[in-house]
C-alpha cells in the first residue's frame, strides 16, 4: 500500500488533510494506515478525507482503524469523509453498515 497526502488550512486551527492510499489495505499493512491517520490527528486536523478511489480491497482490519480515527475525530468535532471507494470497497462498507460521522460519497 502506498499513501499520499495533501493538507490545507480550514482556519486558523483546523486542518484538513487528505489521504489517498492506493492497493490493499489489510492485517499486513493496516499500520501504515493507522500512523498516517494518527499523524494527521496529532497536527491538529478536524476534517480527514480519505480517497479510496485506488483501493481494491480493504479487510476488517482496516475498517477498524477507520471506526477509531472517526471516533477520535468525533470526540474533537471532527468528522472522517470517505470518497470515491471502489465498488469492492463499497460493498464491504454497506455490508458491514460502516458510517463514518460523514455521508460516504459515491
């Protein structure tokens, strides 16, 4: 898996940062994921998009870490906005009931 990202100034304070990652997302490599989420967290982003327009498949692991970085964006007001997922992306999502605090986009 490979992540690009883009960062751009909400305001003053906030930050919204976009990450494009791109491949498989599972169990082996889930935690590059996890840090680059966190990352963007610890600098103080409000709004995480996440572009999954390159991502074929996603496992339960990587749904996990993106229920916790919505959560902890919840907690600070935050929402996580998942674009562009892939149609074996989306399914997964709709069939797990995954719901960011954002709409997913289609």
């Amino acid at each position: 898996m490979v992540i690009t990202d883009t960062t751009s100034q909400l305001d003053e304070t906030h930050l919204r940062v976009t990450l494009v990652p791109s491949g498989e997302i599972d169990a082996g490599n889930v935690d590059s994921l996890s840090a680059r989420l966190q990352q963007a967290l610890l600098t103080g982003a409000h709004e995480i998009d996440l572009d999954l327009a390159a991502v074929s498949f996603l496992d339960t692991a990587a749904l996990d870490a993106l229920r916790a970085a919505g959560e902890s964006l919840e907690a600070v007001g935050g929402h996580l906005c998942i674009r562009n997922p892939t149609p074996p992306v989306r399914r997964l999502l709709s069939l797990t009931g995954f719901a960011p605090n954002r709409p997913t986009a289609h």
